[in-house]
C-alpha cells in the first residue's frame, strides 16, 4: 500500500480534527508531526552513514 505526502498530511489532518474540533489547530499539529518524523528519520539516516569509531583496547 502507498500514501502520497497529500494523503498522509490529509489524514493527520482529519485525524487532529477529530480530537481538537478546531481545524487551524489540527493543521498546525499535523505540521509539527511531519515536522518530527522527518526529523527523526534525518537523525536515523545520518547515524546509519557515520562511519563506526575505532575504540581503543583497555588492559
């Protein structure tokens, strides 16, 4: 199954809207929350790239 960016953002819409009752609100809390998984996956992404750290022996 795929979503297009409009349907996801659509949803989250309609999804805040049904808890908030106020549709500048809903529109704003569906921004923020694309907002942070973009964020998130941004920050997954680049820990994946980074090259590993060599640790140095203890004795």
């Amino acid at each position: 199954m795929r979503t297009t960016l409009g349907q996801l953002v659509s949803e989250l819409v309609d999804a805040y809207e049904r808890i908030y009752h106020d549709h500048e609100l809903a529109t704003v809390a569906a921004s923020v929350t694309l907002e942070e998984v973009m964020h998130d996956n941004a920050s997954r992404a680049a820990n994946e790239n980074a090259p590993t750290q060599r640790m140095r022996r203890m004795r």
